[in-house]
C-alpha cells in the first residue's frame, strides 16, 4: 500500500519517525514535507498537497500530522474525497475506516506520544471499510454534501 504522510513545525519530530516505522511494515511512502523544522510553516501548506493525493488516489490512506492535529484534520477535510479525522484512541483508529471509510488520519504530534502513535497508525492501516449497507448508505449521503 503507498501511504502519504505530510507535518508542519508541530509535527514534524512524530513525522520522522513515522516514516521508517512504515517502511520497516512494508509500506510505501510519499513524504509531502515538511523536510525540515520550520517554526514559520503553515499547516495547510504542508497538508494540502497530502490531502489531494489522497483524493486522486495517487496514495491510497494518508497521515497528516500537526502540533495538535486539529488544524490538519479542518484543512484536509476541506478537499472533496478525504475523509479525515483526529485520532486520539484506538477504537476510532479502526473504526473509523470500517464505517466511516477515513482516508486521512490526523495526528498531534505534541499530544500522542510516539509509541502509541505507532499503534493507531499500524491499527488505521491494517483496517477496512466494511461496505456493509447501513454504513455505505451513511458514506453515500457525506459524499452527497461535496456534490452540492
Ligand atoms: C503550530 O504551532 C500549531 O498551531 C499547529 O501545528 C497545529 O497544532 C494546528 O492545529
């Protein structure tokens, strides 16, 4: 699976060790930056690019991570096919793609610690929409939403 990650100044210490730890699953990675620590970088300018490649499906789930991960989370939601959300627990990270089918899993890189982060992100991976009617006709009415 080709997994796009992508973090601002706040994020970008949990970015870099996200990246390994996906290629060490055997993952494949596009890094959409930041590249460095910038203390003036604006997370949309870092999450934005992630974002539309999730939507165009150049990458098939992505990770964004901020300082908190809500600014990710608004901003990659703004983009018509990503599904994103802040993850804090582990329940959400799986079964946010079994019912919701999230795309896009925002982290906080000041809130979750690096282990942990690694357990939601191995979890949000390994998970799948289930495509069972009741949540199909729910995904059907969001995608509705970007149609108007
Ligand atoms: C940057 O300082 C911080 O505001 C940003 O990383 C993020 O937390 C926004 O939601």
């Amino acid at each position: 699976m080709k997994v796009g990650i992508a973090a601002d100044h706040g994020g970008y210490a949990l970015k870099e060790i996200i990246r390994p730890f996906l290629t060490d699953l055997g993952y494949e990675v596009v890094d959409f930056g930041a590249y460095q620590e910038d203390k003036l970088d604006d997370y949309p300018d870092l999450i934005i690019p992630l974002a539309r490649a999730v939507a165009s499906k150049q990458v098939e789930r992505g990770i964004a991570v901020c300082g908190s991960g809500v600014g990710a989370a608004i901003v990659a939601n703004k983009i018509a096919g990503v599904r994103a959300c802040l993850i804090n627990d582990h329940f959400s990270a799986h079964q946010g793609v079994e019912d919701d089918d999230m795309n896009l899993l925002c982290l906080g890189g000041r809130i979750t610690g690096f282990r942990v982060a690694e357990e939601f992100i191995q979890t949000f991976l390994e998970a799948k929409f289930t495509g069972a009617e009741r949540h199909q006709r729910r995904l059907e009415k969001v995608i509705q939403l970007e149609n108007e």
